[in-house]
C-alpha cells in the first residue's frame, strides 16, 4: 500500500500526516494511520507521535480521527502523541475539551 498521507517515518521517529483531510478524504488517511499505528505494536517504544504540521486543511472531522487512533494505538499497547497542530485545529480542539485527550503536543520531548 503506497501512503497517501503519510510521509515515511522520520529518522526520529515521528509520523509526518500531509495533505488535505475533509470529508471526501479522511477515510483513506484513517486506513493509512490505523495500518501504520497497527504495524508499530513490535516496535519498542511505547509511544508513536505524529506530527500534524503538514496538513493544508483543517476542521472537525480530522479530530474524530485521531480519536480512533489513539484508541487503536491503546488497543495494541501504545499512546500516541499528536504534534504541531494548526492554530485552526487546535481552536476546534479547544472547544471540545480535547487537547488532553489527544495527548497535543507542541514539541516532541526527548527527555530533555
């Protein structure tokens, strides 16, 4: 399966989503990040962040997917952290209350 959304892993290991996601589009990118989700259950780390900033158009329905993912991402023992959020999606995520429940991230935290 060619990604569609999704750039290949980052030597850092963060997940790049791209493009434009609505209604006509966001079932292809769910099926992409729920594979790509599903495929790291053997890989180390317990936490998969994908970073958000590539994305060119934002609205509600993005949020309802990366609810599944990181309720997908549970399911096989992991979290997922979302990163660089469009000022945009984040408003909306506000509104809802859900920038925690999303695990929204500014940055990546190595550790440091």
């Amino acid at each position: 399966m060619t990604a569609e959304f999704f750039e290949p892993l980052s030597s850092n290991g963060i997940l790049i989503l791209k493009g434009t996601l609505n209604f006509t589009t966001i079932s292809v990118a769910y099926k992409e990040g729920a594979q790509i989700i599903k495929s790291q259950s053997n890989i180390e780390s317990s936490e998969i962040f994908i970073d958000l900033a590539a994305i060119t158009d934002a609205n509600s329905v993005i949020l309802a997917m990366l609810i599944e993912w990181k309720r997908l991402a549970q399911a096989a023992g992991k979290s997922v952290s979302f990163i660089n959020l469009s000022s945009n999606l984040l408003k909306i995520a506000k509104v809802y209350d859900l920038e925690i429940i999303l695990g929204v991230k500014k940055t990546v935290d190595n550790g440091n």
